[in-house]
C-alpha cells in the first residue's frame, strides 16, 4: 500500500495543531476520571467471567468500553464467544459514519489518516465537533490521550478488587452493565427522534426474543434498529453536523 498524502482544505497551520491538542486534552481530563472509576467497575465483572488477563488484554487491545461491556454481558448471560464477537461489533459499527463525517478534515498520509481514525472514541469525536458539520481532528486526538492509560489502568485495578471480593453480585455491581448501556441511551440517543424511534423498536425485538431465543441473541437481533440512525448519522452533504454520540469509552 503506497503511503501517498492527502491534503485536507482544512488542515491546520502547526502551531494551529498543537494548540487544538493541548486544548482537548485539557477537556479530556474530566472524562477520563469518570472512565477511570467505569474500567474499575469493568475488571471488577469482567474478571469472573473471562479472567484477568483476558480483561486487561481486551481493555489494552480492544479499548471499548460499550463493547467490552456488551461482550461481557452476553458471555455472563451463557453465550458463546460468536454472540459476544457480534455484538461487539455491532456496537462498534456506529463508527464507520463518524468516521466518514470527520473524513475530510483529517489530511496526511494514509498511516496518518489511520492512526487519527484509531483516537475516535464516542466523547472525542462529539468534543471536536465545531457545528455545521466541521471537525478538529487535533482536538479529538487530545481529548483522547488521557483515557487510554486510565481505562488499562482502571482494568487492572478492578481486576485486582474483583479477585478480592469474590462474588461482584453480592455487592449489587452486576447492575452496572444494563445502568451502563441506560445511561448512554438516556444521556445520547433519546434526545433525537431517531434516537426514540430506534430504542423502541430494540426495545420490542430484545422482549420478544428473551423468552424463546439463546442468551446474547436479542442484543444481536435488537441492535439492528440502530441502522434507522445511518440514514441521517451517515449524511455529511446536508451540512449539518452529526449527532454528538454520548457515553464512554469507545
């Protein structure tokens, strides 16, 4: 693959770059102590289920956080690893139009354009929205630094905690996973319309399905009313900007 750079008509002058960085870390730093105390909680439950080397290596390679959980969860509830896999994925399937929404301002080498698009997470790509569908590929790369070393870091602690305390059920922290996955649909997705539309139609699928399919299947089958969202999330022409995707964590 040839490294060939593609200029952006809207990349930055240098010292433009460095300002935009150092700027979004400085908002990065509050959201990374809230991911901090959420990759805790993550070690703590994930170490029962899938070990403690298997959660920091997922924290470190994967660095997910609705994903990771949403893994978790199916392998808790008795699915195998191909439903965890899936949902997973789906999950992470929402950055493929963010990613084509920040596209044009991001300029460089191919590598270049890679390694941004790999600093995407849900907070830095809202954060370094500018309105009108404009982005600050520096800003979000910033406002992303300080999680990654605090989400392994949390990981690890919580596996430590996790081992200790034996049984994370007793303390009522199995809750985290559905208070999780409310708090981004309360916090993000229900304030457009949708938003509501999809969550109701999920909400109908994942009900009819519990009773009668494998655990980790209607959270497969209910992500599928998240694609009602690509028609408007997917649309960079309208100039309007996408959007801002709410939650932790990638």
């Amino acid at each position: 693959m040839s490294d060939s750079s593609t200029p952006s008509p809207h990349e930055p002058p240098p010292h433009a770059h460095r300002d935009s960085l150092r700027a979004g870390m400085r908002a990065g730093i509050p959201f990374a102590t809230a991911a901090f105390v959420l990759a805790i909680s993550f070690g703590v439950l994930a170490e029962p289920v899938i070990g403690g080397v298997a959660a920091i290596v997922m924290s470190g390679a994967v660095f997910a956080g609705s994903s990771q959980f949403a893994a978790v969860a199916v392998l808790g509830g008795g699915g195998g690893a191909l439903a965890a896999s899936v949902a997973g994925l789906l999950l992470n399937l929402r950055y493929v139009p963010m990613g084509i929404a920040i596209a044009p301002w991001v300029g460089g080498s191919r590598r270049r354009r890679a390694l941004t698009g790999q600093t995407m997470i849900d907070f830095s790509w809202a954060a370094a929205s500018r309105g009108e569908g404009r982005f600050d590929p520096s800003f979000m790369i910033g406002a992303t630094i300080p999680s990654y070393p605090v989400w392994v870091i949390g990981t690890v602690l919580g596996v430590a905690a996790g081992g200790a305390i034996g049984n994370p059920e007793a303390l009522g922290l199995d809750a985290l996973f559905p208070a999780f996955f409310l708090a981004l649909l309360v916090a993000g997705e229900l304030r457009s319309r949708d938003g509501r539309i999809a969550a109701a139609i999920g909400a109908v699928i994942a009900f009819a399905l519990i009773p009668v399919a494998p655990a980790g299947v209607p959270v497969i089958a209910a992500t599928a009313a998240a694609l009602i969202g690509l028609r408007r999330r997917g649309t960079s022409d309208t100039g309007e900007a996408p959007p801002a995707a709410a939650g932790g964590e990638r």
